[in-house]
C-alpha cells in the first residue's frame, strides 16, 4: 500500500469520524492504515508533514497573520443535553 492511499485514508477517516474498522475497503485493510498511521504519529512523521505544508503560508500576511474560527457549527456531545448531574463533589478546599 503506498502512502499516498493512506494518507487518503487516514484523512477520510477524520473527516467522517468513525472508527478504523468502518474506514471502506477501497483504501485497503483497516488495520495496515491504522497501523502505519499509530507508527507516523510515534515517528514524528504527521508534524513534519503539517510543517511542510504551512512552510511559507504566512509570508504573504507577514508575522502579524490572524487565524478566523467560525463557532457556528460547534456542537455539543449527545450526552451532554438534559444529563442529570448529582450535587458537586468536594474536592477538599477550603470554602468561604
């Protein structure tokens, strides 16, 4: 599998959010992208990748670039709607 097939993979992966296993077969095997990928992460290989990518991406801004984040579109976990929670636990401070 050559690595360009999986990055592909492993960018489609973060992009759909499901796990390894649901990755579809036309990437190749599940376990040799996830494999490769852990191996990149431990190496260092995905931070040299993003620095390359960013490499000269600010020039044209110059050193007082800003990055925009648009909110809008920031969800909350299934759970965290209606939970019920029980009453806060101490944590042994003092209180006033």
């Amino acid at each position: 599998m050559d690595h360009r097939q999986v990055i592909n993979a492993v960018l489609w992966r973060t992009r759909a959010g499901v796990a390894w296993r649901d990755v579809p077969a036309e990437y190749g095997n599940w376990k040799t992208i996830y494999n490769r990928h852990y191996r990149w992460a431990v190496e260092g290989v995905w931070v040299d990748i993003l620095d390359e990518l960013r490499r000269g991406c600010d020039l044209p801004e110059g050193p007082d670039w800003a990055v925009a984040v648009d909110g809008t579109v920031v969800r909350a976990h299934q759970h965290a709607a209606g939970a019920r929670h029980g009453p806060a636990a101490h944590t042994g401070g003092s209180v006033e």
